[in-house]
C-alpha cells in the first residue's frame, strides 16, 4: 500500500497558521469576553488539535478505522467537559445545610 505524500508547503502552511491560533489565544486572554473567555478559548484550542490530529499524525490520509478512533477520542473529550461543566454549573444550587433548622 503506497503512503501519501504530503508537500513541505502544506506543512509550512499548518505551521503558520498554529502560530497564528497561538497569538489568537495570547490576544484572547488580554481582552475580557466575560462568559465567552472560555469559549473562545477551547475554540481556538480544537481548532489547534485538529490541524494537529489532522496533518502532523497523517488522519487525514489514513483509513477510515484511524480516523473513527479519532473521532472517538473528540467525543469521549468532549462528553468528559460536558458532564464536568455541567457539574461544576450547578453546585451554586444546592443550599447549604445549617444544623438545628
């Protein structure tokens, strides 16, 4: 089976738009978004990832079988932050318990 191939400017270009999403981050954290700090950032932190996932470990030329285990791990990602933040958004709710009422 014959391996792509991919050229050095394809690479050069990933590169480059990785340094770009890293002074995205640097500029996002400067400026208060209020709620939207963090979405901003794990927007621009996937976005990253994927090139990654995507041209530096070859997922995107590979066999339908990488590519689902890929996916897989996104979502089993995706699934742990979900139920984290979910947790983490509702524990203002609980009223605390006073002794003797």
């Amino acid at each position: 089976m014959a391996e792509h191939v991919t050229s050095r400017k394809v690479y050069f270009l990933v590169f480059a738009a990785l340094l770009a999403l890293t002074l995205a981050t640097v500029l996002v954290a400067e400026v208060d978004l209020g709620v939207f700090n963090d979405v901003a950032a794990l927007t621009i932190a996937v976005t990253k990832a994927l090139l990654v996932l995507l041209f530096f470990m070859h997922v995107r030329h590979s066999t339908r079988m990488t590519a689902l285990t890929a996916v897989a791990g996104f979502f089993w990602l995706a699934l742990l932050i979900g139920l984290t933040m979910a947790d983490y958004a509702s524990r203002g709710q609980i009223l605390p318990y006073v002794a003797g009422k």
